[in-house]
C-alpha cells in the first residue's frame, strides 16, 4: 500500500498538460524546472519505505491488507495523534519544512473529511459513499494530493458570480447520468507538478445562487482537458547545489488549473451544488483542523531550521558572545519554543469528535494568527544578524574553480569559527532561505496559505471560549456593588 520513490517517479509520467514557458513541458520527471523538486519529493516516499523508518511513517489500517502512511490515520485517542504527528514531523526535517504541500497536508484534509462523514451522509448517502470510497482508493494508492480551493483573482470586489465571465471561476457547466462537466480556473495548486491528483472545491464563502461553483471532487492531473499552467520555476534558474541548495531542490512550484470541460464520474464528486455544504465539508468535520494542524507541524520543523539558521549566523561571524546578540538569539528561540508549546497544546487539549481525536481547534487557529505575524519578523531578525555577509559573496561556485580567484575568496571571506569554503557555503545557503526569490515567495506563503489574516483572526474570534472569561469576569463584578459601596462610605463619614 505504500509506495517508493521509483513508483511515484514512474506514476508522474503521465502525459499531463503542464505549461511553463510558452510550452508544454513533456515528462515533468526529466524537465530542468521540475526534476530536482520531483526528486526531493520521491526521497519522501523513499524514507517512508525504509524499513528502519517503516514503524514510524506507517500503520495497519483495519480495513486495508497492508501498511498506510499515517498522514492517512485516523487517530481514535491522543497517543494514536501523537505518533501521527512524529511521521509528520520526520518527514518534514527531510526538506526543513521547506516543502508547503507535500503530500500529507491535502491527505489530512481528506482525512478530516471522511472523520466527519456522517455530515456527509445527512447531506446525501451517494456523495458521502462517493468520499468513504476515495479515501480508502487514495491511501491503499498512497496517491499524492495537491488542491486548489481558492477562485482566481479577478475583480477582487465582485461575487464569483458577477465576474465578467461566467465561468472564470471553475463551475459545473453540464451533469448528466455520468458525472458533471466542469469549465474554468482554480487556484493555486502548490506542488501540483508533482502531485498525482487534484481536490478540487471552493474554501470561499459563496452566495445563494452561486450553487454551479460550489463543487467538491477529485480527479488525476493528466484528465481530459486539464489544462496545468504553472508559475515561474525557480529551480530552472537555479543551476547548482552550492549557489541554491534550496531554490534547486525545493521548488514545490504553483500553478493555476483550467477545467476546459473535463468530465468528472459521479464516483469522484462529493458536492454537487450546494454551497452551504461546501463550508460544512470543512468546518462541521474535523477537515479544516487536520490539514492546518499538518501545517503547524510543518512550520515547526521550519521554524527550528530556522532558528539554528541565526545561530550559525552569529558563530559564523563571531559575535556569539555579543550581550545584544545573545538576546537576539534567546528572543528567537523563545518564538520557536511557542510554536513548539502550541502545537503540543493543541495535541494535549484535543478532544474527541465522533470514534477520533481531533486537535484542539482555538489553539490551532491561535498558532495560525500568531505565526503569521512571526514569520516575517524572524527574517527579519535572520537579515538583522546577517547584515551584509549574505550579500557580498562569490558569484558563483564557478570562482572556487579559478586559483586566482579561490585564494582571494580564501583571504577575504574569513571567520572564526569556519575557513573560506565553510563560510561562502553556509550563506549561500542563508541567501536562499532568506533573501532569494525562493525565499521571498516563503514568506508569501507563509503569510496566506492560511488566508488572509483576518481570515484566520476571524476563525480565533468565533473559536475561542469567550465565557470562560466572562464568567471570571462576571464573578468578579458581582463580588460588589454601588448601593454597598455607598452605605459603607456614608457609615463612614457618620462614625467620623
């Protein structure tokens, strides 16, 4: 049931229509934009299939005849999520949290969904049959899922229906006894180059009247008439290890998807129409809260890369021993420590849901709101350490090859604490995570793949036990009142 890298390479060349460049891309697994990424994502695979990993990364499925990654566990206590957790957890220290969607974010989404199929059921036992079914198809495959449930910009001031063309936004056109037929765009499937299929539904409220955009199927990125058309690639321009070693392997790539009239089975659509329904499939299962919780766990291991990113910094430069800089450092480390504790919270007062255990949902959104203001301001603390020594390196990995040139980079790129090659080598490395185009795109994901921020604000608003502190609050107010107040004053005043 589990796959390894050479499956999932093999299962990539599928002839789907990916465009970059003015041009049809062919083999995405050969490709200069993509074959690095691809690579990165089949060591995924590769590690879960280790056998000294195989204990960690999966489980025995009830009603499955082999072992499943735990992205697709359904944990039904608290330790059954703590183990989920470890699997997600290692398999991000493989890439430092670089890679946003790999493949268990969108297969905890999934995952929550099918946690709450009894809202499915209520909503029509043929969807919800149709949902319990590609579960278990995704992960007895170990498919890797991408998805795009965001509606492409336009006039940003108007509905999905008030948009010049009727079906910018992807919509189902036609439905017969087959399936539905859907025409338009959807945005933004990260790592969808590399992903075996795709989600497709709208996370964005929609209005009466909207029901033709409010769909939730999924189907293989090489349909008929799936039109791929990705984003600038960042890997093509990145030509060697040393000058990216980020940007040329964890490229995870964007791309906006067009639905030229692609036919989608009744066995793969689980909404059909019904925006109301939409929201539910999100917010009344444990779905929204699985696939965030998979981005805390994430952002973590990213956030600790991070830090030990400041620190080689500081030793690098040595100015370690700085009283400013130590608390700089110790300011950086205790912002990682609160994602840490956060996401250990949302583990530790998760509760149960139904037959699972589900994160607790205020604190997941509360580590939402916060990390999205963090995020910024540890690149920010990253460049403020740095200074100019991530600006003012060798061109290229090209002048090591010059012995002129390899001894001036010998005289001038000194440190305490590494030679010439070390130093130059650590921040290229710096430079890609922190100040490269790569780098920069980070933290415009990291700033909204959970929405704008009063998206996530919002959640926190309509999540948090506001009683709780009402009734403190309360107490304490009733504890006196005026009239009291008044007579005691005035018996004070008599006695004197």
């Amino acid at each position: 049931m589990i796959k390894d890298g050479n499956a999932h390479l093999a299962s990539l060349r599928d002839n789907r229509c990916l465009y970059l460049n003015g041009a049809a891309v062919g083999d995405v697994t050969e490709h200069p934009a993509f074959r690095n990424t691809v690579q990165s994502v089949c060591a995924l695979y590769d590690f879960q299939s280790a056998p000294e990993n195989r204990t960690l990364m999966t489980y025995a499925p009830a009603d499955g005849d082999g072992l499943a990654h735990r992205m697709w566990q359904l944990p039904r206590n608290y330790a059954e999520l703590v183990n989920r957790r470890q699997a997600l957890e290692a398999w991000a220290e493989t890439h430092a949290g670089f890679l946003g969607r790999t493949p268990d974010h969108v297969a905890s989404c999934i995952a929550g969904m099918y946690m709450g199929l009894p809202v499915f059921e209520e909503y029509d036992r043929d969807r919800a049959g149709a949902l319990a079914d590609y579960y278990r198809f995704a992960r007895d495959r170990d498919i890797y899922l991408t998805y795009v449930i965001i509606n492409p910009q336009a006039d940003r001031s108007k509905a999905a229906s008030e948009q010049a063309s009727e079906f910018l936004t992807a919509g189902i056109v036609d439905q017969d006894s087959a399936g539905l037929t859907i025409r338009g765009a959807k945005m933004l499937a990260t790592g969808g180059p590399m992903a075996n299929e795709v989600f497709v539904t709208c996370i964005q409220p929609l209005r009466p009247g909207e029901d033709k955009y409010a769909v939730s199927f999924a189907i293989p990125m090489n349909a008929n008439g799936l039109k791929i058309l990705s984003r600038k690639s960042y890997e093509e321009g990145a030509d060697n290890i040393f000058d990216s070693p980020f940007s040329s392997r964890f490229d995870e790539n964007d791309a906006l998807l067009y639905f030229d009239d692609v036919k989608v089975p009744w066995e793969r659509v689980f909404i059909a129409g019904d925006t109301e329904m939409c929201q539910k499939q999100f917010h009344a299962t444990p779905s929204h809260v699985y696939q965030n919780y998979q981005a805390q766990v994430r952002l973590m291991v990213k956030l600790r890369f991070l830090a030990a990113v400041g620190r080689r910094i500081a030793d690098v430069n040595g100015i370690t021993g700085f009283p400013q800089v130590r608390e700089t450092l110790g300011q950086l480390a205790a912002e990682t420590a609160m994602v840490e504790a956060l996401v250990v919270a949302m583990e530790t007062k998760g509760e149960m849901a139904g037959a699972y255990f589900v994160p607790d949902r205020h604190i997941l959104y509360a580590a939402q709101v916060l990390t999205q203001q963090l995020y910024p301001k540890v690149m920010t603390t990253l460049r403020e350490l740095a200074g100019g020594g991530m600006i003012m390196l060798p061109s290229s990995v090209l002048d090591f090859a010059d012995p002129t040139l390899a001894d001036l980079i010998g005289k001038t790129q000194q440190s305490p604490a590494a030679d010439a090659r070390e130093k130059v080598k650590f921040y290229k490395l710096a430079w890609d995570v922190v100040g490269s185009e790569f780098a920069s795109r980070h933290t415009q994901y990291e700033l909204f793949y959970a929405g704008a921020s009063f998206v996530t604000k919002g959640h926190s608003f309509r999540c948090y036990d506001w009683n709780r502190g009402a009734q403190i609050l309360d107490d304490v107010l009733n504890g006196y009142d005026l009239d009291s107040v008044l007579a005691k004053k005035r018996t004070s005043i008599a006695a004197q």
